[in-house]
C-alpha cells in the first residue's frame, strides 16, 4: 500500500428539518390545538483513531464528505427522523487542521479516540412549543439550522519513541533493519527510502519501544530540495534523534562532518524546536575501517564536529555495538518517561490544592519549629 501522510478533505454536517405548523382535525375534537412536530437533527462528522489503519490513502482520493439532512417535522405530534452520524476512520498519530483559519481541530494520539469534526444543525421546532394561554393557535414555527462546513488538512505524524537522522546512504535502514522486525529497502544507492518506516525494538520480552526511518536529508531539504523535509513532521513525537553518520564514505571527496553539520542546519531550519531534541550521535560503516584507525579518527570527527552528547560508535551490517546503544536508548526513555509522570503529578496535586507555591504567612499552614 502507497504511504500517504498528508490529506485535505472537506466535511459537511447535515442541516436540521424543519419545524411543521398543522393542527390537530379528529373527529370529537374540532379544538384539537397545534400538533406540529420538531424536525429531525442533521447528521454530524467525527474523526475515530484506529490502529489498525496505517495512511490516510483513503482521503487522498474521497475529498468530500456529506452526512445527511434530518425530517422535517410532520403533523399529529409527528417529530422529523435525526439522520445518521459519519465516522471516519484515522490511523493513530493524525493531526487534523482547519484549512482556513490553521486551527488545530484535533490531535489523534489515542486508539479509539473521537472528535467532532463537523456538528449537525438543530432542527426546527414545529408549532407545538408556541401554545399559550392567549395563543391557542399559533402559526409559528422554525426552520432548521444548517450543518456545519470545514475545509480541512489531515497530516498524519508517526507515533514513534525514536527518530533516525542521516544523509542517504548512511546506513539508516540497516540498522533498523539490524535492531527491530521492520525489513525497509536496502540498496547501495541515495534515496533508497522513499517512506517512513517504523520498527518495534525488543530490549526484552516486556520491554520495547518504537523506531523511525525516514528518507535521508541533503543540504537544502527546508527549502524542498531531496525527500527527507517531506516527512520531517514524524520526528516531532519523537522522545530522542539519532544522528546516523557514514564515517567510512565511499566516495573519498565527501566529507563526514561537513555532511553533518549542514543537516543540523537543516533541521534547525525546519523547526527550531526539533533541533532542541535530545540528539545522540551514531557513528555507523566502522568495520569497513582498519581497527588500528578506528580510535583516532572518531576522535578526530567529533572534535571537528564539536558534538557535546552521547556518542556511540556501532556497524550496523555487522551488529557490533547495536545491542549497547538499544540498551542504552531503552534506559534513556524510561527516565525520561518517569520525569514526565513525575512533573505531571506535582502538577495535579498543586492544582488540586489551589496552590502553586506555600506562603509561610498563609493560615492554612503552621510553621513547625
């Protein structure tokens, strides 16, 4: 199937029916008062988040979704039917934007997760509710209103714990191919990876987390240049980057920290908050340098590349150090994961007391000597 991360579509709610104005001609009753029905509530759009549904091809193809008008009211107290809601089905990870206005309607992080996208109008009311002592025969009553209408951008955003960084050909899919179950194309040419691809890395039989590929990036990707800026929006969710970098280039004209630097300018160009995450420099291809000059040039390189962060040296065709760094990722995670749980629930417990901070001149409190 087709990897499509990006979408616009338009959704129109339906219009509620409108109210009736009859009255009520039985036999016995020659006064039988207003018996006009309310009309029936316009169909609504919500967005439902599916694991089990992994790009948005679906929309890429079917723009416009119409949910339909409800009944108008009818005689004998007859009230018009509400018609059915629409829901469409979004994989997990999807941001939904209002196209004109740029409004984030929805972020769909959660299986199972619904929002509104477009609400139905209220039907009318029928002559029914405008009885009264002095107006026993009203003629009055109220037309339906009108669904509502948007215009909207899907852009679906990997839900990953960790993102790969890297020119093309820096060894990129092999290694996760070498550390999870994903198996991307591999080939000895640039822009072998045309899509995201994700992989579930097992630390152990409980302990896991989840890794993203994207195409490599060139000088020049956050003005469009390559395939990488396309999916630079997956690495916004990401907890930790890898910055993979061919230390061993075929071609002997490239150079590896000139190639690396202008990728952290690009990153920092597309988004100044990407390029604040966490970033571990992966130093990837060290079998195909002799051992006796493994040392001094991963010295070399990252003095001249003037890395202050975790540095890992690894070969990910032949798996050397590719367990440690998948150790040390996992550790990375789980302390980053309970800051998060931590920071949440002083915060909840401050809320739930009304206080942010303790006064020693607030009654509430007693100064213990």
């Amino acid at each position: 199937m087709k990897f499509i991360d990006e979408a616009r579509i338009e959704v129109i709610a339906g219009s509620g029916g409108n109210g009736c104005a009859s009255f009520c001609r039985e036999k016995f009753r020659p006064f039988g008062g207003p018996d006009g029905g309310d009309g029936g509530k316009g169909g609504s759009i919500w967005a439902v988040a599916d694991r089990n549904v992994n790009t948005l091809v679906d929309y890429r193809y079917s723009k416009m979704h119409r949910a339909g008008n409800g009944e108008s009211g009818r005689g004998s107290d007859c009230y018009g039917k509400g018609a059915d809601d629409i829901f469409l089905r979004m994989p997990v990870g999807t941001l939904i934007i209002d196209e004109v206005s740029g409004e984030i309607i929805a972020d769909m992080t959660e299986h199972g997760q619904m929002e509104m996208l477009a609400k139905g109008g209220e039907g009318g009311w029928g002559n029914i509710h405008f009885k009264t002592s002095t107006n026993r025969a009203p003629r009055q009553k109220t037309d339906g209103k009108d669904g509502e209408r948007r215009e909207l951008r899907l852009e679906l955003k990997v839900l990953a714990d960790v993102g790969l960084l890297g020119m093309p050909n820096a060894g990129k899919s092999t290694f996760i191919t070498a550390v999870s179950n994903a198996r991307p194309k591999i080939a000895d040419y640039p822009f072998t990876t045309l899509h995201p691809n994700l992989g579930v890395v097992r630390v152990s039989h409980e302990k896991s987390f989840v890794i993203a590929d994207i195409p490599g990036l060139i000088e020049g990707a956050a003005e469009g240049a390559g395939l990488g800026h396309q999916f630079l929006r997956h690495l916004s969710r990401t907890g930790l980057l890898l910055h993979i970098v061919d230390l061993a280039p075929f071609e002997a004209t490239v150079d590896p920290v000139k190639e690396a630097k202008a990728l952290v300018k690009e990153l920092q160009k597309y988004d100044p908050a990407l390029g604040d995450k966490p970033r571990w420099l992966v130093l990837n291809k060290l079998d195909v340098i002799p051992e006796e000059e493994r040392a001094k040039k991963v010295k070399d390189f990252v003095k001249k590349f003037g890395f202050k962060g975790p540095v890992f040296e690894i070969s990910a065709l032949s798996h050397e150090g590719t367990q440690e760094l998948v150790n040390a990722i996992y550790l990375h995670l789980e302390q980053q994961r309970y800051s998060e749980q931590r920071s949440e629930e002083v915060q909840m417990t401050e809320e739930a007391r009304g206080i942010s901070s303790i006064d020693p001149d607030d009654p509430r409190f007693k100064v213990l000597d």
